[in-house]
C-alpha cells in the first residue's frame, strides 16, 4: 500500500476524550476512529490487523468447531426464558425508529451482546438422541454492550468484535473433556498472536453450575484492568479480584508467597452446566431413550479488544510495535527524496510485494516526519532508501522493536530479505 | 466437510411462516436458520455460500477502494445533521436495556441501515485539499433496516449483509468518471456470482441532486419483486415503478417496444452530488485556495440478498442448484452403503481435499434419502460411490444442474476429475 494514497493520515493531536493508551496511539496511527465513546470505525490499516487476529483465532477455532454466524437481534421472549433480560444490565433494546415505522412494527429486539439465547435453541433444533451430541460451534462477529463507562479504548467496546464459541455434551464428563480442549486451543491462538510468553491461565468465579472454576487468560499490561496472583514457575494465576482465602484453601496455594501483577483479560473459558438447556428444556435421549439434559460450555475472545491489549502492550514511546503475526504489513519502505530513490523504491516494492510492504512515498514529507510516523505506525521492519544508501547500492534495514542490529541489504538481494531478517534476529 | 458430523440437518417440511422460496430452500437444506421474521442466522453451509459471495465482491472492491469497517451505532446527531432521523422510516434506535443501565447511560443510538452518516465526517477528518482526494472507501458488514414487512427470506432483511462503497471527488466530472468505473465492477462481480447473462444496468430514479439517472442492477427473477421494461440487444433496462412517459422522451426509447419481465435488484450505484458534503459542510480547497464542495457517490450490494436472488433464481423442483463459484462445496459425494464403498470414498474424499467435498457419509440414511438430499442442498457435481459402481472400479459424475451427461471415471482418476468434468460440460 501507498501511504501517498492511504485512506488515512497520521494524526498529530488526540482529543483528550481519548483516555485510554491504545485508543490514543491507534487513532494517532490511523488504524481507528473513534465514532462514539467506546464504538470504533476501523480504517484500512485498523482492519488489517484486526483481520490477521480474527485469522489466527479461525484456524485455531476450525480444529473443534464449525463456524456459523448468528443473528445480532433477537427476539425478547429469548431472553426472557433465560431471566436474562433484565439481569444483564449492559443489554442493548432496538426498536424502529420514527412514528411512521413504529406505527407499522413497534417490536422491540434484544441486541446480542453474547449468543447463548441464539445458539441454544438453534441446536435444539437439530438435536434428538445422543448420537446427535457433542456439537460446538463458534462464530466472529460485532458485540453489542451498553457500558456505562467506555474509556478503555478497545479494550471495553459499547460495540466490539467477539469470537465466541459454544458446546453441547452428553454429559459432565465430555464438557469437562472439551473445555480442556479448548484450553489448549487457546493457548495456541495466543502463542500464535505472539503473547505466549505473559499469558496465563487465570483461575476466576466458578460461576452458577460447577464447583470446579472457570478460566480466564490474562495478559501481562502495565495498565490492565484486573490484578492477579501469578506463579510463573507452574504458569497459574488467580484473579485477585475473585478468589478468596477459602479458595486458597481449596485449590491447596499459599496467594502471599506469589507474585502481585496488573493483568487485562483477553479470553474466558466457562462450563455453562444446565443453565442454559434448563432454561430451554433441551434434552436429548440416550441408549435407553431416557431423556437427559444437554451440558453446555461457552468461549470467548475479544478480538478487537486483542488488539488493544497488544497496541498498548508492545508499545513504547515513539509509537506502536506490531508482532509480526498480526503487523498490517510486514515492512515499511521509507523513500528519502533524491536521485534515484523512488525509482529504487518501486522495484523494492514490487518484489516484496504490495501487501507486504507499507510504501511512504510522499514527496510533500521531509525525512524527519517519515521516520516518525514509521515509529508510530510501528510495522515491524523499516526499510530505508536514501541517496546515501543507493551510493552504496544497498538499503538499510531497521528492527522497530529493536529485534536486530540495523543492517545494509545490497538491492540485487532484496528478494532473500525475509531470510536475513530472520538470521540477524 | 462429513454430513454425519455436520452442524446442521436437512429439514422435510419448514414452518409456514416462511412464505419466500428461498427462505424455505435455504431452512431446509439447513443453510440457514430464521430467528426473527427478515433476521437470519448462518449456519455453516449458508456461511460458506456467503463468505464466497463477499469474497467476489471483495476481490472487485479492492481494485477501486480501501475496504473499512464502520461502526453499527453511530450518534443520532450525526442522523439529524442529514435531516434522516425522522426521513428514514427503517431507522432502528438501539438503547440501554434495563432500569440499572438506563441510570448509566440512557442515550439513544441509531443502528446504521446505510453508512454515509459515519463516513462522510470521517473522510472530511482526512481530507483539507484537493490532492487528499479522490477517495474511495468500502465495507461488508451487517445492516438493520426495521422493515414493515419482511416476508422475502434474504431477499428483505431486517439485519441483512451488505456491501457499500462511497466515493469522494473533486468535480462532477471525476465522480461520474468514478461512476462508470464502479459499473465495470460491478459487471465483474455479477459476471463472477455466475448471473452476467440474466443482469441488466436498469435506469432508475434520479436522485437528489442530478439530473442523469441512477442505476440499479436487475437479475431476472420468475418472483422478483421489480418489473423492467428489458431491450436485449442493447442490454439496457428500465424500471418500470420508476421511469415515467417523459423519461422515455429525454432518453430516446420507446418502452411499448420492449420486453416487459420480473427482475430483482441486485446491486445500485447512486450518484449522491453534494447531498452530504453540504449538509455536513465537507468542502476542500482548490488550487487556488478556494473552498470547492465535495461530489459523492455510493454504491451498495447486498450480499445476503444475491444469496437469496441466487437461490431461488437455480433452484428446481428438487431444490437449490449453486453456480459453481459459490457452491458450499464443489463435490457432494454419496456414499452407498455395501462392500468397500465406505474404503474407497475415503479415498476420494482425501484426494478431492476436505474442503471441497461434502461427503455424505452417513449409516443410518437410505439410498434415497441420500440422493434426496443431495438434490436439495445443490451442490453442483455428486459422485456417487456404489457396490455396482465399485464393481466396474469407478465413481458415477453426476452434474446437479445438467451441465453435463452422467459418466463414470475409474478409481485410478479421481485427481484429475475437475478436467474431465470442464470437458464433459
């Protein structure tokens, strides 16, 4: 992509209503605009990553499950046969708009903000006997929250990007199986989105059905959201704001001998039980055609609320720093005006490719700002290309996470650069 | 993909309530699943359809504009600034849900049906003079219209997918170049979808501000909901609600001399002139440092729609025929029940690849019932794997919509059947 014709522009100056560091940074950057307080528009650049992160979630996902995509309204009496419609306080209500379309359809709909009053009843509808068990399936999509506060960036959306899967088992036995499944799955997906290394398996409330608890995954964030106890050596952690000394007791850990650190939650694993088939009557008929009820589990990741956990994760004072795996582009071609350098630049481009390479090919920049809004944008590899360069037949390779030493590449190599790049690191 | 373990199940007889074709073509062959009158879930077979669909139109898009995800919810000021908060009767209002939230946050959001009220002030937000533009931005997302009546499947959704692109110019002149530009695409695009043949550029209202006509895109359809006064020869085609005697003047037809046939729209681009710039005081600055007014066009496709046109528009009376390139699946293979057949499908199915072949694999279903489903879900080649078959060690080809003369290929060629069936055809 051409940043001479990029949708977008750096930014200069944030509103002051941007309080959070990710919504700052990715709005400085171009990625995001903010349209309401926590409801973002994503620009191209925003959408690229997002996409990458919702790409490395689906193939995770479509190892133990089948992707659908549920509807955003549902009716009332849904919510209702769950008791959840008034319990659920951030619950969105739509309705139609002016007299002219009230008079014609004045029904109101519940704006999903999670699935299980769609899904529920969807596979009841497929489900007769046991042969017909287990079923998971899991589906990305927009999320509708109305949050009395949204300050957190991406990181707490009125309306956000959401992977959420669900599972119907037999019984407690097959749930229990798959929620490790799952749990492993999950580590791969935040492996993969480069955040192994400072997740952990977060022990939370056990919640309404099982004694045994649920899971969150926290990420390591300066300014995250929850506190936890973590044991790096064995990788378990508690959420501090959650578990007790009675459940210290229980799960046989001494909390004063751990580590204290702020943590953002990025995924939750939690077995459903009967809730949600009791709430249905969901049943199905086993060997003997007796009926039994359906256990259920449900996961999720905020997508759009990774990418904020990894904006304001990796990022330091001049800008974003992408990883890799979800980086926009791969590399940032920086044309220093002079003899030959646009000229030089184009073919780099060509044989690294247009949707590997972010291109600053304004003219109307001097190199000052360039290298700056490269810093910002934080694309992983910054490739310069300035007349000092090119007098020795090469261009200069930078590291924007300091991840190498810079080095020269001569321009007939260019197209082995992947291949250095990983040598120098 | 394996039907025995698939998400969803062939359904005999659908509700009443589901009065469109297609609604009841797609709810039985278990590609979709009705939650609300016009409001669908995807299941993982109607996901695949959609997702091929998006990805056409995708592959054209990119070619003219910067693909964008804008928000659902937008403020309502920015909806009463275009004078279409009370305008557009489909308008949903989305609010807090309960007693508890309303305290926090009681304001009231619009839930975009179109998107001009969220990009038009966000492309200003980038653009000071006339070197920031042109600029063309699009997006697929889901959309809420709060239909009256909603009774055509996914030919009329209350929450439907959609893709729109808006442009931004600097005269009228560049917007109508643009104009001509996006026709091209989105001839692509029907041409790709399989419906080039039956699609014609239809004059049609002419809008706010111009006096040239906009275009919709017409698919023929037994049950459309459109009539078009159609010329062959030329192409061209009017739609008749819209275009009036005095038309037929100022453009030099003789309507009386035309085939007069149902149609559906499919697709329309619209030139919007300054209708929004002005109302949201977007201008640029000319050469000369003079204030110019921005030329907008939009340009929508509903992609949930076109599964709905295309649906019913293939469909016999045995079920759903998919053009090939957004078939779920390219080979539905039928797995007979006898001595080996189980063994050498398995075969087929590892040869053929997973993703292009839904096996039918299922023990407990007859012959007939297999076929029978197999006619229903319309996939467009099924490879019939029977103890006869195997006797004279080959697979029956069988074409789902008559593209070709049943043949047997041996065993031995199953990798190389896409060939033999491109021959065959």
């Amino acid at each position: 992509m051409r940043l001479s014709q990029s949708f977008s522009k750096t930014v200069k100056s944030v509103s002051e209503e941007l309080e959070s560091a990710n919504a700052r940074l990715l709005t400085q950057g171009g990625y995001i605009h903010q349209e309401i307080a926590g409801v973002y528009s994503y620009l191209p650049l925003g959408l690229r990553v997002l996409n990458k992160i919702e790409a490395i979630v689906r193939s995770e996902m479509d190892k133990i499950g089948s992707e659908v995509l549920l509807s955003s309204l549902a009716p009332k009496a849904n919510w209702e046969t769950t008791g959840r419609l008034e319990s659920v306080d951030v619950l969105f209500k739509a309705s139609g708009g002016n007299q002219l379309s009230q008079e014609k359809n004045s029904t109101e709909y519940v704006l999903n903000s999670t699935h299980e009053e769609i899904i529920t009843p969807l596979v009841q509808s497929f489900v007769q006997s046991y042969k017909d068990l287990p079923v998971a399936a899991y589906q990305i999509q927009t999320k509708f929250r109305n949050e009395a506060r949204a300050k957190s960036g991406l990181m707490r959306g009125r309306e956000f990007r959401m992977k959420d899967l669900y599972s119907f088992h037999v019984s407690e036995a097959d749930l229990n199986a798959f929620y490790e499944k799952a749990k492993e799955s999950y580590q791969a997906i935040f492996a993969a989105l480069g955040l192994g290394a400072d997740t952990f398996i977060t022990y939370a409330s056990g919640g309404d059905f099982t004694t045994a608890y649920s899971h969150e995954f926290q990420t390591l964030l300066a300014n995250g959201e929850d506190t936890i106890y973590l044991d790096r050596a064995t990788g378990v952690a508690y959420n501090k704001e959650v578990v007790t000394d009675e459940d210290a007791k229980k799960l046989g850990v001494d909390f004063s001998k751990m580590e204290i650190i702020r943590a953002s939650e990025v995924g939750n694993i939690f077995p459903l039980g009967l809730k949600f088939s009791k709430a249905f009557d969901f049943s199905y008929l086993d060997e003997n055609g007796a009926k039994q009820p359906v256990y259920m589990g449900c996961y999720g990741i905020g997508t759009s609320r990774l990418m904020g956990v990894i904006a304001e994760k990796f990022a330091d004072e001049k800008g974003l720093v992408w990883p890799e795996p979800i980086a926009p582009f791969a590399y940032h071609l920086i044309t220093l005006h002079g003899e030959g350098t646009e000229a030089e630049s184009a073919k780099i481009y060509d044989t690294l490719g247009a949707d590997n390479v972010l291109w600053d090919d304004r003219k109307d920049k001097g190199a000052g700002e360039m290298f700056g809004d490269a810093d910002l944008l934080g694309i992983p590899v910054q490739l310069i290309v300035s007349p000092r360069n090119l007098a020795k037949n090469a261009v200069e390779v930078k590291s924007r996470g300091g991840k190498f030493e810079s080095f020269m590449v001569p321009l007939e190599e260019v197209s082995g650069l992947a291949e250095k790049i990983v040598k120098a690191s």
